[in-house]
C-alpha cells in the first residue's frame, strides 16, 4: 500500500511485473543497451516517474534558473496601501523578519491586505513554514503536523487578531515547505490562493548512503493537515488560476512593472495607453493675432501657451499573478469601507 495514500502513486490497476524481472530480459534479449546503460534508464526513469518524491541528494531542488539564495524577506509597498511580501528562503529567523515588515505596517496603518509571494520557493524546514504561516493567523486555530506533534497558532497581541486580507502567489515551482505554509494559510481561512497549482512535494525527508557514495533523498513520511488528513498531497491547487509560462514569471518577478510599464493614467492602477497632447508652441503670428483682438502680448502668451495640468503617469502592474491578486485587494478594500 502507497504510504502517501493513492493520489502519491498514481501506478494505475494493471499490476506490473517485478523491475529485476524485466531487467534480465532485457539484458538477455535486446543488444542496444549495456548492462550499465540499462541500469542507469532504469533509475532514471523510476525517479522522474516519482517526481519529487525519490532524488539524489546532490541534485537540485528546483529547476528554476532565479530560485533565489539569499536569505531574507523583501518587502514593498503597491498604490500605497497594499503590502507585499516575497519569502527568499524558509529558515527559523524568516518568522522574525516577517513579523518585522508586519508590525511596521501596522504602526503606520497606511496597508490594506497583503500579498505574500511564494513562487520559486522551496524547503525543507516545516517547523520554520508553520511559523512563517502562524504570523498570519489569528490564535488558536490546528496548522498542521510534520511528525513532531499538532502546530497551534500562537497567542499575539489584540491588535494581530485583526488581520488584514491576504493573498498568497503560488506556481508549479513552490515546492516542499513553501507549499505548506500556502496550504495551511489557505486552510485556516486566511488567504485565497492565486497562481498555479504547486508541485506537490509536502513531505518529510530522509537521506539514505548508496553504493557508489551517492545520497538518495526519499520521502518518507507525508505532513498532516489539522484534520489529520495528507496536506496538499496532488500540490495545492489554486482558487484563482493563473497560467503564465514560467520564463516569462521570472521576468515579471524581476520587474513586476515591466519595460513599458508607465502609462497615463486618470487615477488607479488600471491607467489607459493615451497621453496628453502637448500645445503648440507660441509664435509671432500668434502675438500679432492677440494684439488685433484687443489683448496685450503678455495676455495673449499667457492665454495660449500655458499648458493644461498634466496628470502624473502611473506605473501598472503587468505581473499577471500579482495584478490578480492586488485586483481582488482592492475590492476587498472598497467593500470593507462601506
């Protein structure tokens, strides 16, 4: 019996002979492959089929070209009043960071609901995701148990249980710990999910030595939801799809403004392509023209050359992901007032 339950192994109803079975027959009968070829493709394909479940140690986590490094937590500010938060590594010093960039909005109170970026993120550390989720939730409310007993959210100041809307972005790249931590702001009613669905690699790993000195990296225990139940065992599936080919998220990421990202705008994010026309420059049959009307040359220049009020340009979020997600902000923010 799959030890991740039926969604994990995904083997289908026919049953399949033994590996070592097949193996022999195929280095008796066919000549195209060696022995250690064949060996090879068989390990190869058994781990690509086991997706994140089964990998060698020494390969990486994720195939992302801008998984980020560094460790810390970036934060800006979007329309100045919505917060957003991306998470560079899952560690036990990231819940300080964020609980930081948390209580200085709150300070100031100038934020409406936050956006908290897990894209291209992943990890091992589900104590560090439980905490991270936890600056999130109000007191009291089962998260999610990863083998070392049932996590609660802690007790926080009166003025945290009052937590503001947030969003959570998430894509096929948010692996590991990282996806726990959306899966459980999304259980606990938190946070609405936006993006694509995640890679589906909550569990608990081992290391194990193998012969030729390699490591083996195996999924040996599946972390549990406040039910009890697989936490997101398929990947966490979003509430808002969005699907953006992942090169180009990378981009967005980056520079969620884009190149040509600032546009006339009337006022709000979702600025129009038109801009102002410039008047035309005063010459002297205009100053002549004025005079024959009656007006003084200084009248007549000031009459035809000042210019109209211009409105600021804007720049707008074409970051697919996060334009929904401050989208749905906004609404949640004009409701609220009213």
């Amino acid at each position: 019996m799959c030890v991740f339950g039926t969604a994990w192994c995904g083997l289908g109803a026919v049953e399949a002979p033994p590996l070592n079975e097949v193996l022999e027959l195929l280095k008796t009968h066919q000549h195209t492959y060696s022995a250690e070829e064949l060996n090879k493709l068989a390990v190869e394909g058994l781990l690509q089929r086991l997706g994140g479940l089964a990998r060698f140690a020494d390969m990486p986590e994720t195939n992302s070209a801008t998984a980020s490094a560094t460790v810390g937590v970036t934060n800006r500010l979007f329309d100045g009043k919505f917060g957003y938060v991306r998470i560079s590594s899952i560690a036990p010093g990231t819940r300080a960071e964020v609980e930081r960039i948390l209580a200085g909005a709150g300070t100031n109170q100038t934020v409406k609901g936050w956006v908290l970026d897990l894209r291209f993120l992943s990890g091992r550390d589900f104590g560090a995701a439980a905490q991270i989720a936890d600056a999130f939730i109000p007191a009291g409310k089962p998260l999610m148990d990863w083998g070392q007993g049932l996590f609660v959210s802690s007790e926080k100041p009166s003025d945290k249980e009052k937590l503001l809307p947030l969003t959570v972005l998430v894509n096929r790249q948010t692996r590991g710990a990282a996806e726990a931590i959306a899966a459980v702001l999304r259980g606990a009613g938190s946070a609405l999910v936006i993006g694509g669905a995640t890679a589906g690699e909550v569990a608990r790993y081992e290391e194990f030595a193998l012969s030729n000195g390699r490591k083996l990296r195996l999924a040996v225990a599946p972390v549990k939801g406040a039910d009890g139940s697989f936490l997101a065992p398929t990947g966490v599936q979003p509430d808002i799809g969005v699907s953006v080919p992942e090169a180009e998220e990378q981009g967005w990421m980056e520079d969620p403004f884009g190149a040509s990202g600032v546009v006339a705008s009337a006022g709000g994010a979702s600025g129009t392509n038109s801009v102002a026309k410039p008047r035309r420059r005063l010459t002297e049959a205009d100053l002549v023209r004025a005079r024959r009307e009656g007006k003084s040359g200084t009248q007549g220049t000031n009459a035809v050359s000042t210019p109209a009020p211009v409105t600021p340009p804007v720049r707008v979020v074409r970051d697919p992901s996060l334009a929904r997600a401050l989208d749905l902000l906004k609404g949640l923010s004009v409701i609220r007032t009213q």
